[in-house]
C-alpha cells in the first residue's frame, strides 16, 4: 500500500518507526569524456554553452573518485557516450533499492529533458549486469522522474524523501512508494535554481539535514523538520552559487562538499561530521556537484 505524505497532519510516523536499510558500500561514476555545457535545461547553464574546461573537468572528476576509494567505497565506472553530455550526472536516471530480504531492485527513470532520455539505457545495463530487477515506469502515466536526483534515501532508513515540481511529477511517487513498499514524505520544490530535490537537501545522517529553506514550502519545511531533530541551513550564495546542499555523507560522518562553503563546512564541523572539500567548478557551469556525480549502489 502506497504511502505518500504531504502535509504534516498525515505523518503517521517519527524516526524511531522507520525500519533499518543496510548502507550502500559501492559507487557508480561515468567518466567525464563527453561530458560539456551544450544546451540549456536549467538556469545555472546559461552562458556557459562551450565553457567547460575539459582538462580541469576531467582532473576534478579524478581526485572526487580518488575520494571515494579512499573512504573504502568500491567504485563502478562506466565510460561516458559521445552525444550525452550529462551522463556524467549519474544521479538522476535511476532510484535503486534493497528490499528487507536482501533482494536489489531499481526503478529507471524518465528524463524530463529531451536531451538526456537517450542516458537511461546506458545506465540500465549497468544494473541489469549487476543483478538488479529492473523496473520501468509507464511512460504515458508518469512523464517525469529523475531518480536520485528528486528521490533521496534516508541514511540507514526505509523512507524516501521525495522531491517535485521541475523534473519529477508527484504521481509518481504513488508509485514508487507501493513498488519498494516504502513510505515517501513529498516536498514541493518552489525555486528553479533548485530544480532538483539534491540541489536543496543533504541527509547527512539518521538525525540530521542539511538545506536551503528558500527551495521549500511552509509545508515541506516542518515536515523536514519534523522527522530531523537537527537542521543545518546552507545561505543563499553557498547554496545557489557553491551547490552546498548538494554535498555527499559517505557514511554518516565524512561529507564531500564543494570547495569553499565557509558557513556550511563549519556548521558540518560544528555539528561532528569530517568536512572534505573538492573542485567541481566545471560541474557547477551545468548545475551539478558533489552528490549528482555518482549512484550509490548496493
Ligand atoms: N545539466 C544537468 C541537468 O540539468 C545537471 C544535473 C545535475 N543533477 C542533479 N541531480 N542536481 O540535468
């Protein structure tokens, strides 16, 4: 049965109710060979058609993989394929899941670009490869869904936060709650420079969040808060222009975060968690960052 909270009169449940979800140790990055700004599908591309820097691109995607390898995380690369150039941002055509008895499924998304629908096979086979149900929605019912990019996991919790209004549908959720059996808590999106629920929240643990409230609703704010005792708030300028909120927890402690986020990273350091900054500066010319460069893989 599906579950799909909206307002905080139906939350039925806290945190203590949610059941445990193992933590994925492993991490898909597609190489960056083709990756560039060559259209325009959110605000942050505009005038940087034809300014990403290759050689840096390349270089900033080399030391975030070395990154990873070094907190233990087995890493799955794939190349890159010459007329996608977003396919970098691995995030955003899947949602993977592990049922409580061990079993990986994944729900493949649909990109609401034009431009990007050709990414989703690509990645597809990497989950076929590696044992996954695949699962694929009805393209007529749900015409948008850009899976990890809107739907984030909870650390360690069966519950998806799910985000709506630029690139995924809220129908869709309905779905995906009732095909993972897990409840989804909706956030409306009220900002186009957040385009993408990862572009405005961070779950850096069980308890704790990172946002930018200025992306949420009144609604979608108390919920945040009602389920994270504690919320860490990104400014405008390190969230907008540093992509703050779309930092990585790699396990609850160590977050990956774009260079320079002197409010964020100290909140982080406030609160107990280990700061590691990286360059993805070619990656914010398209709107990305840290957390939309890879898929978590169980
Ligand atoms: N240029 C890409 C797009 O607009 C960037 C995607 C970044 N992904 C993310 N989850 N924020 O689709």
């Amino acid at each position: 049965m599906a579950t799909v909270i909206s307002s905080v009169e139906d939350l039925n449940f806290g945190l203590k109710d949610l059941e445990p979800m193992p933590a994925p140790r492993k991490v898909l990055l597609v190489k960056p060979t083709f990756y560039t700004v060559e259209y325009v599908i959110n605000p942050h591309m505009k005038g940087n058609i034809g300014e990403v820097d290759k050689i840096a691109a390349q270089n900033e995607w080399e030391h975030l993989k070395a990154g990873y390898e070094e907190m233990g995380l087995y890493t799955h690369i794939m190349s890159g394929k010459r007329g996608y150039p977003d396919m970098v941002f691995c995030a955003n055509q899947s949602l993977p899941n592990i049922t409580a008895d061990g079993k990986k499924q994944v729900v493949m998304g649909v990109m609401h670009a034009e431009q990007r629908k050709g990414e989703v096979p690509y990645i597809e086979k990497v989950f076929r490869d590696s044992s996954y149900e695949v699962i694929h929605l009805d393209e007529e019912k749900f015409q948008d869904f850009e899976g990890m990019g809107d739907a984030l996991w909870h650390f360690k919790k069966r519950l998806i936060w799910g985000g709506y209004g630029y690139r995924s549908s809220k129908e869709v959720y309905e779905h995906i709650s009732d095909t993972f059996e897990t409840p989804v808590i909706a956030l409306e999106l009220t900002s186009e420079k957040f385009y993408h629920l990862d572009t405005c929240m961070c779950i850096l643990n069980e308890d704790t969040c990172l946002i930018y409230p200025q992306a949420f609703t009144e609604e979608g704010l108390k919920l945040i808060k009602c389920i994270f005792p504690n919320v860490i708030e990104a400014s405008k300028y390190e969230a907008e222009v540093l992509f703050a909120c779309n930092a990585t927890s790699v396990d609850g402690k160590n977050v990956f975060i774009q260079q320079g986020c002197i409010d964020v990273n100290k909140k982080l350091k406030d609160a107990g968690f280990k700061v590691h900054e990286f360059s993805t500066y070619e990656y914010l010319k398209s709107g990305g960052s840290v957390f939309c460069m890879k898929m978590l893989l169980w």
